[in-house]
C-alpha cells in the first residue's frame, strides 16, 4: 500500500514516530476514484510563549519547520490547527507575534498552508487580528476527492461555534452526498474530552449531530497538547502534539499544568496524514534528532 | 380551655413555618472574580443543603462552570449573577473560568467542599 511506502521512507529518513492507521473513512470501500494525497498538521506553537515549560520557545517552531523541508516527499498542503501565537491583551503585540509567526512559517517549502485560529490568537477581540493576518476563521476547500472543513470553536471566548455557523455548517453539508470523505479542522475537541478542563465545545455536540449521517468524517484538531484519539459512533476525532509544551493526559494529575520541559522534546512534533480509502498518519518529531 | 389549646397549635404551626421557612432559604456563598482569580476559590456547602452562589466580577465578563453539578454562567461585571444549587454529592469539585479571559485563564478555577 502507498501509505505504507511512505512510511517506510520516512522511517528511513529518520523522521517517523508512531504510525497510526485508522479506520477512517469506514463507510468507504477500496475504490479506483481515491487519489492519495498526504499534509502535515502542525499545532499550538504558541510563538511569543515565553517560561519553563520550553525554555527553547524561539526555536522551536522554526526547527519544526526545517523538519518538515526535510521531508523526501513534501506534503500537498500544511495546516495549521490554532494557537498560533499565545495570548496577549496587547494588540500591537498580538499583530507583531502573527507577524513574526508569518515570517517563520513562510519557509517553509510548501506554499499551499491552511491557518485557524485557537483561543490564544482569536479569543480576546473576537479574531479581529486574526482575519487580518491569515483571512477567514470558518472556510472549506476541496483537494483531490476529499471536502475539508475548517471550524472556528474560539472566536467566541466562551467556545461555542455558534448558531449562525452551525448553519453555515448544515448548510455545506446538505451538498454532500452520505459516502463523501470529509476531513474536519478545528481547534478545540468537538466532543466532551475532559469538560472539567475546559476541553470541549459548547456546542460541539451540535455539529457532531450534523456529521453523524455522513459515513466518511474524520476530524484533525489540537488545544490538548498530545495525541488523543477518540470515537464518536463512527467518527474519529485525533488531537496532535504541540509545539510549545506538552500537557498531561486528561485527568492524570489534578491540574492541567504543562508537563516539565524535555531537551529531547519528546511530546512536541508534527503529524504527517495520509489520505486514501483509508487514513494514517505519522508524528514527526520536532527536529531529526 | 379549648381557645388555649387552639392559640397553641396556631402558634406552634407559626414556628414550625419559620422553621420550614428558614431551611428552604439557600445560603449565600458570594465570589467575586477578576484575571484570573476566585476570591474566595474554596467554599464550603453542606450535602443536601441548597446554596445560592451570588457572583460579581471586578473587571470583564468571566465564566463559572461546574460541570460535575451541571452548572455554569457567565459573570458580567456591574451586576450580581445568582445560580443555586442543592448538592446530591459530597466531596470536592472544581469551579473554572469558561470564558477566555487572557494568559493565566488557564489557571483561573476554584473548588467547591460539600461536607457529608
């Protein structure tokens, strides 16, 4: 199989992590209309985070970017799943970290990136800085066969999607046809991981309900910082790694506090997924090591 | 006779509605929050026994969540918020922000004592 070629050369460049082979896309037979394609999602870098957690906070993101150059096959396209800079309630400073953000990640060599906001970039003036940086917090595109969809759970600092994107979301829907392959973005889980640290959407439930009758959705997402995968009936949600510092496993410890700082950084990295009849992906850690 | 009797049981059936008046009345538990804070963050209600939480913030609009009760609100500044609750379990259980308030809302939660 493709993917597992791929994987095998990334393993031989010695960039693969774990290699996670879903069932996604279940309702979807081997069919000759797939076309594989890969991307590589990078999550909460958080550039402007300074403190502890990673002492190695400037660097970080550019290593990760490096990485990514290296790889033998460059991905189709990069998205980016939110918290691209930490918060700030200085907007001047908010606008200079999305700047220097854009500056990083325009290294790297693909050119086709996808960006949403997280909490960190959007919650505090409702993504005004965001949009003005990175366009539109909601949007969908379409890549070989498979619709994505991009949502927005953090504009409203409350976390809610929100009634008139809920909508927007119904409405997309409606054009789809039940065995379609949908690859959903977004930042915070849509479901229920851990609600007493505040991991979850308000409404999330909602637009869960939307994707239910769709056989083939699979949803890519960070705000946890680790891998987590999770099932809904039939549809995968899979968190990533961060780029900034690693948060323990839901309920582990009593708080939510960043786990200590690791020169090897194992819990940091990027994730590379292919897409086919089926999905798997690969996490990359930040640099070759 | 008989009158005296029937002042008795008037005066008896006074008490006891005051009585019966006094243990519906939930407790005030007053917090008021600010970034990125509780203050007071551990409060103490007794099992059974409802309390009325009255919030207020001190700054911008913050969140009060308490999952493990079904519970959560927003806390607008300039006025009081007032959520009630009779708890059906002891133990202890945290209250947080909900509300994306700023570098340390992460941090911003309290907890809840229901003593058996």
């Amino acid at each position: 199989m493709q993917h597992t070629d791929r994987r095998d050369f990334l393993k031989l460049a010695g960039m693969a992590g774990v290699t996670f082979t879903a069932g996604l896309f279940p309702g979807r037979q081997a069919a000759a209309q797939a076309a594989d394609f890969h991307f590589v999602q990078f999550s909460d870098s958080h550039w402007g985070y300074s403190g502890p957690a990673n002492p190695d906070a400037e660097h970080t993101l550019e290593k990760a970017v490096a990485t990514v150059n290296g790889l033998p096959k460059q991905p189709d396209f990069i998205v980016f799943t939110g918290d691209l800079t930490h918060t700030t309630e200085d907007g001047k400073e908010r606008r200079a970290r999305m700047k220097r953000f854009r500056e990083i990640v325009g290294a790297l060599t693909v050119k086709d990136v996808r960006f949403m906001p997280g909490e960190h970039d959007a919650s505090l003036d409702k993504g005004e800085a965001f949009k003005e940086f990175f366009g539109a917090t909601h949007y969908t595109f379409d890549h070989k066969g498979v619709h994505f969809i991009v949502l927005d759970n953090v504009s409203d600092p409350a976390a809610k999607l929100g009634d008139e994107q809920l909508a927007w979301l119904a409405a997309d829907l409606k054009q789809r046809k039940a065995d379609d392959r949908i690859v959903v973005f977004t930042h915070r889980p849509l479901f229920d991981l851990k609600p007493d640290w505040d991991w979850t959407t308000a409404d999330g439930a909602k637009a869960i309900e939307l994707l239910m009758p769709y056989q083939n959705v699979v949803v890519f997402y960070g705000h946890i910082h680790q891998e987590n995968h999770h099932m809904t009936g039939h549809i995968a949600h899979h968190a990533a790694k961060s780029l900034i510092f690693p948060l323990p496993a839901p309920g582990s410890q009593p708080k939510r506090t960043p786990l200590p700082y690791d020169a090897a950084m194992p819990g940091l990295g990027t994730r590379d997924v292919s897409v086919a009849d089926k999905v798997s992906f690969v996490e990359l850690p930040v640099t070759k090591g | 006779m008989r009158r005296r009797v029937m002042v008795a049981l008037l005066f008896g059936s006074a008490l006891g509605g005051a009585a019966c008046l006094a243990a519906e009345t939930p407790a005030e538990i007053r917090i008021s929050a600010k970034k990125f804070e509780y203050h007071p963050n551990k409060v103490t209600a007794k099992l059974g026994q409802p309390v009325v939480f009255v919030l207020t913030s001190e700054d911008r609009i913050h969140g009060f969540k308490m999952p493990d009760f079904g519970l959560r609100t927003d806390i607008v500044p300039g006025q009081e918020t007032r959520v009630t609750l009779t708890p059906d379990k002891a133990g202890s259980f945290t209250f947080f922000c909900d509300v994306f308030c700023g570098d340390g809302h992460e941090d911003m939660e309290g907890t809840l004592v229901i003593e058996a």
